[in-house]
C-alpha cells in the first residue's frame, strides 16, 4: 500500500462509489419496473399486451440501454481505478457476474420482450404459441435476474467500505 498516492485512493473512492449509485439507481429502476409494469402486461396475454401497443405503447428500450451504457462505464472506469488495491479481484469478479447477466439479459429477455411488443401491435398470436405460458416464464425469470443484479450492487458496498477505510488503516 505504500506506492498507493493519496490522490489515487481518492480517484478509486469516487468512481467506486460512482458506480455503486449508478447501480442502485439501476436497481431502484429494475424495482420499479419488476413490481409494478411487468405484473400488469404479463398477467393475461394477448389482452394484458396492451401496455406494449401503438405509437404510445410502453418501450423502455432507450432507457434501458443509456441507463446500462453509463453504468457499465462508471464500473470500467472504476475497476481501472481500482487496479492497484487489493479489491480489484472482488471488483472484477462482480463485473463478471454483472456481465454474464447483460449477456443473458440481451439473448432472453429483450429478443422476447421485443416478441411480445409486435404481438401487441400485431394483434395476432403465432400459431402454437402458449403466450400466458412464455409470459409467465419471462416474469419469473426476471426475479431471477432483478435479485442478481441487486446482489451485485449490494456487493459494492463492502468494496466502498473497505476502499475508503484504507486511508486510517
């Protein structure tokens, strides 16, 4: 620790505690998001699709992506920050768990949230399709998914503390 400057540990605490804010604000978002709007389009398609149809129909996508784009900065920039401390391995092993989600996130959940939405606009259903069945799934997958991603930021924490106790100890 004694080649670690001062004004090092100063820029590691604020990009690791810019990321973790950055992540909760992600989560209180996915809370949101989990508790209130996906009960409601996933309780009874093709009727419960509605929230997904016309020029008006709910799409988050924007949203999503800039909200994740910032947020997976601030994390890079931090795990560069933080390359010298010891927490880096924690740090990185929490960017891993993160990404592998992001990775599930763009091969599950939004090809079938996008399904869904043309449903919705399209007004039919595929031939064969169970959509309560798929919708189902979706929704409880997304607790899955909710639950690692809050797991991840709450893991931050111990990173944030123990990073901005190095200074004392």
């Amino acid at each position: 620790m004694n080649d670690i400057s001062a004004n090092y540990l100063t820029r590691a605490e604020i990009w690791l505690c810019i990321t973790t804010l950055a992540y909760f604000f992600m989560n209180g978002a996915q809370l949101f998001e989990t508790a209130t709007l996906v009960p409601k389009w996933s309780a009874a398609p093709p009727e419960s699709l509605h929230y997904f149809r016309g020029t008006y129909g709910l799409d988050l996508k924007t949203f999503w992506i800039v909200v994740h784009s910032l947020h997976e900065i601030t994390f890079i920039i931090a795990i560069i920050f933080c390359w010298k401390l010891d927490i880096r391995y924690p740090l990185l092993l929490l960017f891993a768990i993160h990404m592998a989600v992001r990775v599930w996130t763009l091969a599950y959940f939004a090809p079938n949230i996008m399904a869904f939405q043309k449903i919705a606009n399209l007004g039919t259903v595929p031939d064969g399709m169970d959509l309560l069945s798929r919708a189902t799934l979706w929704r409880n997958l997304n607790y899955i998914r909710v639950a690692i991603f809050v797991a991840v930021s709450l893991g931050l924490v111990p990173l944030c503390i123990k990073l901005l106790n190095m200074r004392t100890g």
